[in-house]
C-alpha cells in the first residue's frame, strides 16, 4: 500500500452538515481498500475562482493508505460525487518530508541551546553589576 494525499474541496452549502458528506467520501476510500490515517478540515475558504459557481469551498485533506491500483477508481467515483465540486490526488515525497522534520527538530535544539547560553551570560552579567 501507498501513502497518498487527498485535497477535496466540498460545497459551500454542505458547511451545516459536512459530517454526512464526509463519511460518504470516506466510504469511497474504504471500499476501494483504502485507509484513512488522518483528516484535516481547514474550513471555508475563498476560492481563487469560480469554480461551478461557487466562490468559496471547504477544504479537507486526507492522508491515505491506499493500493496504486485503486487510485483511478478512487478518481472516477469522486468525479461523479456531488458533494465534492474539486479534488487533487497526490504522492507526498516522504524522504522529503522526514528530511524536513530533521531540519526543523534540529533549528529547535540549536535555539534552546542558545537561549541557555544567553540565560548564564544574563547570570553572569547581573552578579559583575551587584559587584560594582
């Protein structure tokens, strides 16, 4: 199985009951043997054009565990759903991403060693001025 991103855009009306549509699609990923790792809802958003007449949309990503094979399947049946007015499906680069991460944990462990240095200079510069 492979890792893949899903971005959907859902109808702007949907906003009061998303809950349905959302099991719906997700449905769409099980059936096709698929597992949901995780689900982000960004919430309604201006769109950057119309898109079937509507100027905003609500955004969910999903992260799914899914079969290569399943992935053209998974297409056409989100293409024919009502609820979901645009979609992308995406292979996220992990090596790219762990690499990222890596960075990140390291630029954090050099700014709390900095920041310990500057509280013992800190130290050390009010005992020279009680000395004074």
């Amino acid at each position: 199985m492979n890792q893949y991103e899903v971005a959907a855009i859902y109808d702007p009306d949907l906003e009061i009951d998303l809950s349905q549509a959302t099991s719906r699609v997700e449905k769409i990923f099980t059936d096709n043997g698929g597992k949901n790792i995780k689900s982000d809802n960004w919430g309604k958003r201006k769109l950057a054009y119309k898109i079937k007449k509507h100027e905003s949309g609500i955004y969910v990503i999903y992260t799914l565990d899914i079969p290569a094979s399943s992935v053209g399947k998974i297409e056409s049946t989100l293409n024919i759903t009502d609820e979901i007015i645009r979609f992308l499906i995406t292979k996220p680069d992990l090596k790219a991403i762990a690499k990222a991460e890596e960075a990140k944990a390291e630029k954090i462990k050099k700014a709390a060693e900095r920041g310990e240095k500057l509280g013992v200079d800190n130290d050390a510069k009010t005992a020279e001025e009680e000395d004074s």
